[in-house]
C-alpha cells in the first residue's frame, strides 16, 4: 500500500513539473510517465486521464497549503497580522515552488473539466481563509464596519493572484515576491483598517 502511494505520489510530481515546462494541452501522459520513469499504462492505474491528474494535483495540494496556512495563523494576535501572515504565506509558496505555482496560476485554467465540472470546495475553503479574517477584524473593530467579507474576500483574492500570475508569466524580473508581498500589504491591509493612520 505505501508503494502503491509512493509512486502515485512520484506520478503528480512528475505531472507538475511537466506540466509547468510544456503546458497542460502540450503535454502527453507518455511525457509525465518518462518524467515519473514508469511505463505509460502505470498512469492509467492510478488517474483516469490527463485532467484527472491536473485536478488530484490541485485536490492534494490544496489540502497541503490549507493546512499550512491555518497553521501559520495560529500565531497571530489579532486579525491584522492574521492578514499579513497570510500574505505573506502566500507569496513565499509561489516563490518556494515555482513549477506548482504555474499549474495553479495558469494551467489549471486550460482545463475546460477543471472550470466547468468540477466542484471547488477546496478553493471555497481557500477564500473562507480570507472571510473569516475579514469578520475577525469588524469584530476586534480593527477593520473597517462597512465592509462585505463576502465581496471583500473575493476582492483581495483578485488581486494577489493577479500579482502573482503576472509574476510567474515573466514579471519577476521587474519586481520580487518579497515586494509584491510588501506592496499588497500597504495598499489592502491599510484600505481595511478602521481607522487608517
């Protein structure tokens, strides 16, 4: 059983990697059973097709990164450094794995099964994260009463993962994770504040 899980496990790193070189329609299974060195067939045993193995990618890692996050948050005090915590969470996952950030950020976008069939509780989960912060500010009266966390969540959402999809498709020689992080926290955090100076 734990070889069974080894080499699945070998298989969805091989996937991502590919996937991140040659792009999700580029890529044949024959490229991610070369890559994982297993025989072609070795792939259909443990994912029914190609978008099954883009989406067991997004399922595993997502369960990885919430609780990596929920983790992180513990720490804080307060729902602001809950907030920067979680920026900065994010921006250090998409500078430490640049391949997975890619399948996120792009690829999974290229899959029309992905976007229109599949249920995205994971993802739900994801931005609860941020709406759950939100409320824990209006309740500490930290952040600012005449928001909608549920408009809100969406919002920050928006645009980090603008920021850093631009910065995976080739901005990163403009500006730095570290500076998007910094920048993100001035303009949102301090557009969420109560009382603002």
């Amino acid at each position: 059983m734990r070889r069974k899980q080894e080499k699945r496990s070998k298989i969805l790193f091989a996937a991502i990697k590919v996937f991140a070189q040659k792009g999700f329609y580029n890529t044949k299974v024959a490229d991610i059973a070369r890559e994982a060195g297993v025989a072609d067939g070795t792939i259909y045993l443990y994912f029914k097709n190609k978008d099954d193995l883009l989406i067991s990618i997004f399922e595993e890692k997502m369960d990885e990164i919430l609780g990596l996050f929920k983790a992180r948050l513990k720490k804080a005090n307060n729902a602001r450094e809950k907030l920067e915590i979680f920026f900065k969470t994010y921006f250090r996952l998409i500078n430490d794995d640049q391949d997975l950030a890619e399948v996120f950020q792009v690829e999974l976008r290229q899959s029309s099964k992905f976007l229109k069939d599949y249920h995205h509780q994971k993802f739900f989960d994801y931005l609860n994260i941020i709406g759950d912060i939100i409320k824990q500010g209006q309740n500490e009266k930290i952040f600012r009463q005449d928001l909608n966390p549920l408009i809100a969540k969406r919002i920050i959402f928006g645009a980090i993962d603008e920021v850093a999809r631009q910065w995976i498709l080739g901005a990163e020689s403009e500006f730095s994770t570290d500076e998007a992080c910094r920048e993100v926290i001035k303009i949102i955090g301090k557009g969420l504040l109560q009382n603002r100076n």
